[in-house]
C-alpha cells in the first residue's frame, strides 16, 4: 500500500526537529518512531495514531477517527484518522497525542 506523499512530508515537519525521532518503511506504509517506539503511522492517505488503550476508546468520537483494523486484526490502543480530515491543526493535535502517550513509554 503507498502512502500520501504530502502527509508525509507534514508529519516529518512535525516530527523531524524532536529528539530520537525517526521514520521508516512498516505495515506497506511510512512510520514515525520515537525512541524506537512507533508513534503514527500513515497507511495509504490516513493517519495511524498510537494513543493506549483508554485515550484510543475516547478518540473513536473524534471526527475521522475509526478503529485501527491492519489485516483483520484490530490493533488496541490505536485508531486510524481519514486524511480528509488532518488539516495543519487537527494534524498537529493527533501527533501531539500519540507523543504525549509515547513518551510514557521506555525507549527501545
């Protein structure tokens, strides 16, 4: 599956100038790591977005937001975004949540 291009490109500009951030390939798809730990990751045009279990439950209310299903399996603790939807702020505001729970998370 390729990814968005341009969403890419955005989140790397949101992502990049962070300490221990890094992307590479996964899932047929681009993923953001922090600390080794994936953090977002884009899946053709959408935006996956790790957020634990809880928070992840709450942001299915969000607009765009829907269960993460990869392959028939449904991932917990995270959700996938419709591309439609990631405008700069609503974009900005999901990488900040998967950070915040990243970052309770030990390094890898």
């Amino acid at each position: 599956m390729a990814y968005d291009e341009a969403l890419a490109e955005r989140v790397r500009d949101l992502l990049a100038p962070l300490p221990g951030v890094s992307d590479k390939r996964m899932f047929g798809g681009l993923a953001f790591l922090t600390d080794g730990n994936l953090t977002v990751a884009l899946m053709g045009d959408d935006l996956m977005v790790r957020l634990g279990r809880d928070a992840a439950e709450q942001a299915l209310t969000r607009p765009g937001a829907r269960p993460c299903d990869i392959g028939g399996r449904l991932m917990r603790g995270w959700v996938l975004v419709d591309g439609a939807v990631l405008d700069d702020d609503v974009l900005a505001g999901w990488v900040d949540l998967a950070r915040s729970f990243v970052s309770t998370l030990p390094p890898k």
